[in-house]
C-alpha cells in the first residue's frame, strides 16, 4: 500500500515510516512545500490508499501568543489544506487518519470515546477546532480520529524529558501529583495504527492510550522505582507557572482516559503496564 504522512520527519512519523517500510508499504512524506501547494498536494495524493495526517507544532514550548498561533495553524490549516485536496480527488484513498489528543477531555472524570463532555482552556480549542477540520472530509473517506496520550518511547516524544531529572536524582512529583497521564508506548501507537488500517469497520474516535489509569505521582514513582532512584521532591504548580506561562497546564493538569474501542476490540498491547514501558526505553 501507499500511504501519505504528514509530520512525517517527527518522531512518531518516523517510527510509522520504518515500521511500513518493514511491512512492504510504501510511505510518503507530505512535506509543508506539498501541503502549502493544493496542486502539488493532490498530484502527490494521486494513488494512495491511506492518509495520516500527524502535522502539528510543539506544544512543548512557552506558549507566547505568537507560538499559541503556530500550534493552531499547524494542526488545523494542515488539516484543512489536506481535507480540502481529498475531497477534490475522483479516486481519494480509503482512509483518512487524523490526530488530536486527549487534551480535549476534562481534567475531571474517566473519559472513553463516547464521552460528550470537553474541558476548558487553549488546548482543549486547539483540539476540537482541529477535528472540526478532519470531519468536514467528504461521505466515502473512511475517517478515524485518534486522540493521542503522551507518547512514550526510546528516541523521541516526551520520556526522555521525563525521565532525566530521575537519572540526575532529582526526579520529582509536580504539584499534587492527582494529574491524569494517559499515555502510549511509541511500539503500541504503531501497532495500533496497523490495527485500525486491518480493521475496515471502525471509523470516528479511537482514544490512543494504555489500559493502565495513571497520574502524575504514579508515573513519578514508578520512574523512580525502575530506575533505582529517589523520589523526594514535589515541586510546587507555581514554579511551572512562572517557567512555561500558561503552557503550565501540560504538566500540573491532565486527564484521566481509556480507549474502549481498542480495549473491547481485543487489541493486545505490548506494554499494557508503566513499569514495563519505562523498562524498555531506558534499557
């Protein structure tokens, strides 16, 4: 199969290009040069069978207005930009699959796919604004839209930020530490994403996120327990308040989330437990 990616050089492009290489596929990057181009966008789009539409500028800055900008028009002019060429096309691909994240959820509550409720906040605006652009795609385009966790892996995503106060023995516990911290091993999202492509009945919402609810002090010690290290500190919210500006709430909030539908579906995740994930990326 042919599958187009954008954010394609990201970390979980990456992994998703490797592992479709592996499998025979071929994948091709949709570069921003491709995406700003409509022409160029549909001829590159021209016998695909599957979209993935990953693109979106880091949330793992401070949020400056002018960098809140870029977060937005990253994730949802891309998706517009792309939606827009797929519906042009006479022969689109199959299947379209567009990313979010569990950002959209309340900080409150246990949230599956079929939950109605949003939070509050630019995060949670960021999400369903990007979404409203994935669902304008035309009747006949199969649509999956997976709400990522944090992502967990080796190389890349947020473990290695996470992970090294613990190896300087400065690991530590944010605010409370009650934050939800759903997350995903990097192996699981890739195998996952197979999964959805295998599977030809499933469309709309797929939370992308382990079995096992975690907040931010279980992951803190959890850290430390796999690493042998202490955990002794709990840094006040504030800190983070006056570090990141109000991009403080990716780390002193978060959610508390599971994935129904790859749960009741009998998807067998390799890292179903922190422990074993944090294992394997710090072996």
């Amino acid at each position: 199969m042919k599958i187009a990616i954008t954010g394609a050089s990201g970390f979980i492009g990456k992994k998703l290009c490797d592992f479709f290489l592996r499998d025979n596929h071929t994948p091709v990057a949709l570069s921003r040069s491709i995406i700003a181009s409509p022409e160029g966008l549909i001829s590159t789009l021209e016998g695909t069978d599957i979209v993935i539409n990953l693109a979106g500028a880091s949330i793992s800055k401070r949020w400056t207005t002018k960098y809140k900008q870029e977060i937005m028009d990253s994730r949802v002019l891309t998706t517009r930009r792309l939606v827009t060429a797929l519906n042009q096309m006479a022969a689109p691909p199959s299947l379209c699959i567009s990313v979010s994240a569990v950002g959209i959820y309340p900080d409150s509550g246990v949230h599956g796919e079929s939950s109605p409720m949003r939070g509050t906040g630019f995060l949670t605006h960021v999400c369903e604004s990007w979404e409203q652009e994935a669902r304008m795609l035309k009747p006949g385009i199969r649509l999956v839209i997976t709400r990522f966790g944090v992502v967990l892996g080796k190389e890349g995503g947020a473990a290695p930020l996470m992970l090294a106060p613990f190896r300087f023995f400065v690991g530590s516990i944010i605010g409370n530490g009650r934050q939800g911290l759903p997350w995903i091993h990097i192996d699981d999202l890739v195998n996952a994403m197979q999964w959805l492509i295998d599977h030809k009945q499933v469309t709309g919402v797929v939370n992308f996120v382990s079995p096992q609810l975690t907040n931010n002090e279980q992951f803190s010690k959890t850290a430390a327990k796999v690493m042998h290290r202490p955990c002794w500190f709990r840094i006040p919210a504030f800190v983070f308040k006056i570090m990141l500006g109000e991009g403080h709430t990716m780390v002193t909030s978060g959610q508390q989330v599971v994935s129904d539908v790859l749960f009741h579906s009998g998807f067998k995740f390799r890292y179903p437990k922190l422990e074993d994930a944090i294992r394997s990326i710090i072996s």
